[in-house]
C-alpha cells in the first residue's frame, strides 16, 4: 500500500508533461503543413498561372528543368510528413510505404532538376555551388534513408528520413529567408541569395544533429544514472 501511494502520483505527474510535448508536436506539424502548401501555392503554381517568358525571365529558357525541380520538390514536401505519422505507420504499413515511395521519387526528380539548373545557369558559380550543395545534400540524405531501411535499422531509418525532410524544407525555408524578414533585407541581393542558398539548409540541418545528439546524450545519462541506482 506504501509503494502504491508512492508511485501513483509520479506516474501521474507524467502525464501533463506528455499532453504537452504531444500538443507542441501537433501544433509543429501543423506549421510546417501550413507553411509547405502556403509555399506550393505562392511560389510553384505562380509558374502555372503565368505560363510566359516575362513571368519566367532568366528561366524561360530552361523551364524544363525549372518544371522538374519544382513539381519533384513539391511532391517530396507535401509526402514528406506522412512518413512521420505514426499512426499512419501503425494502421497502414503499405500507405506508409508508397508514401515513402513517392517522397523518394520527388526527391529523385528535384535533384536532376537542380543539376540541370545549376549547369545552365546564369547567376554566378557561387550561387550555382550553393545549389549544388543543397543537391548533394538532398542525395545523401534521401539515400542513406532508403539504404536504412533497406537494411531493417528502423531507428537510423527515422533519422535519416527526418534529415532528408529537413533538407527537403530548406525550398520553403529560403523564400521565408529571401522574402520575409531581416535577411530580406540584406544587399547586394546576390550575397544575399548567395548566403541563403546555404543558410536554409544548413541551419537547420546542424540544428537537427544537435536535437539528435542531446537525445543521446540524455539517455546515456539515464542510463547511467539507472546502473549506479541498481549497483550493489
């Protein structure tokens, strides 16, 4: 009766902890839901709606592979966050898988879309090695998801999908950077774009290692914590 009197309000005092971490969850995904088809409907279908060599200036020539790049982007942005449902994952593996499919596929024609871009390009090496970079990226990321996978490791599959999304975002994150904001600000508008190219993904990438490694770190520290309380 002691240890029961004990213990049920520790467990209790879980819960709110919980409700909150799962409501910050929500409302996270939720933004960045928001903020994906807000970008898709700003910026891609502007492409669709001004079908004309003024609409595309520089890229007229080369709306073939502009085309490529933003429709895969897009398909991989707005698939993305199916993979992380867990409910989704729970109730319908094989959703869970072909969604997966079809982010790999819009990640795929993204990236052939930005090599072609950056070898037709007209803004400068510095920009063109910033899209190449985001490319590389994109790659590797995508790739050691799918290789993880592969290979049964769902953990480091998760991980690396969560990399991959966040490498993916960076299309959103360099508008909100180049429109919105103090950086909008920032001249000569080349340095600027120049920055952004690498800002949006690398940012956000470092800050998802960082996020991965403090969750090591905590867990190693509980685990230690739990060996010294059970040695004798």
């Amino acid at each position: 009766m002691a240890q029961a009197t004990v213990t049920a309000p520790v467990a209790g005092a879980h819960f709110p902890n919980r409700a909150i971490r799962r409501a910050a969850l929500y409302f996270t995904w939720g933004g960045i839901v928001f903020l994906a088809f807000t970008f898709v409907a700003k910026y891609v279908l502007f492409y669709y709606r001004h079908y004309d060599a003024a609409s595309f200036d520089p890229y007229w020539p080369r709306r073939g592979w502009l085309f490529l790049h933003i429709n895969g982007g897009t398909l991989a942005v707005l698939t993305g966050p199916f993979q992380f449902s867990s409910r989704i994952r729970q109730r319908n593996l094989a959703l869970h898988r072909w969604t997966g499919r079809i982010f790999l596929l819009g990640v795929g024609a993204g990236i052939v879309g930005a090599i072609g871009l950056s070898l037709t390009s007209t803004f400068g090496w510095a920009l063109v090695y910033g899209v190449r970079g985001l490319a590389l990226a994109w790659l590797v990321t995508a790739g050691m998801g799918y290789y993880t996978i592969l290979q049964g490791l769902v953990s480091l599959h998760r991980e690396w999908m969560i990399r991959a999304y966040v490498v993916t975002f960076a299309f959103v994150t360099f508008r909100l950077l180049q429109d919105y904001g103090p950086v909008s600000h920032l001249r000569p508008e080349n340095d600027r774009d120049i920055t952004i190219a690498w800002a949006c993904w690398v940012v956000p990438l470092a800050i998802t290692e960082m996020a991965f490694h403090l969750k090591r770190v905590r867990t190693e520290l509980a685990r230690k914590q739990s060996s010294q309380e059970n040695a004798p």
